[in-house]
C-alpha cells in the first residue's frame, strides 16, 4: 500500500480509531467499577474489551452490563 493512498483515508479513519478508544475505555472503566454482570465475571469482561475491537464494548454494554 503507498503512503499517499493511506493519505487519503486518514480523515475517515482517524474519526473511527478515537471512537473505539472512547468506547473501548468507557467500557473498561464500567466493567472495573461494576460487580454485578448478566454473563460472566470481571476478567472475561475486561478480555471481551481490550481484544475484540469495536464488537467487545458493543457486547458488554448490551448483553453483560447488570443491574446498577
């Protein structure tokens, strides 16, 4: 791949990287502060979060978050 061709894409990816780092820290933050969850335990959560990107905080806060 040429550096100018990545040139190009920066302005569409550098939108979708701060986004994952937001959600991937919101949820990472929630699953550490949190001792109740719907599936699972903290360690399997935290795994879930750091390793699967984009998906792993959308599975979180939709299927493991618990009652608050």
């Amino acid at each position: 791949m040429d550096l100018t061709m990545l040139k190009e894409y920066f302005p569409f990816l550098i939108p979708l990287v701060i986004l994952q780092l937001v959600l991937s820290i919101t949820a990472l933050i929630h699953v550490l502060r949190h001792p109740r969850y719907r599936f699972g335990n903290k360690v399997m959560w935290v795994l879930v979060v750091l390793f699967i990107q984009f998906i792993g905080p959308a599975l979180y806060f939709t299927l493991g978050r618990g009652e608050e």
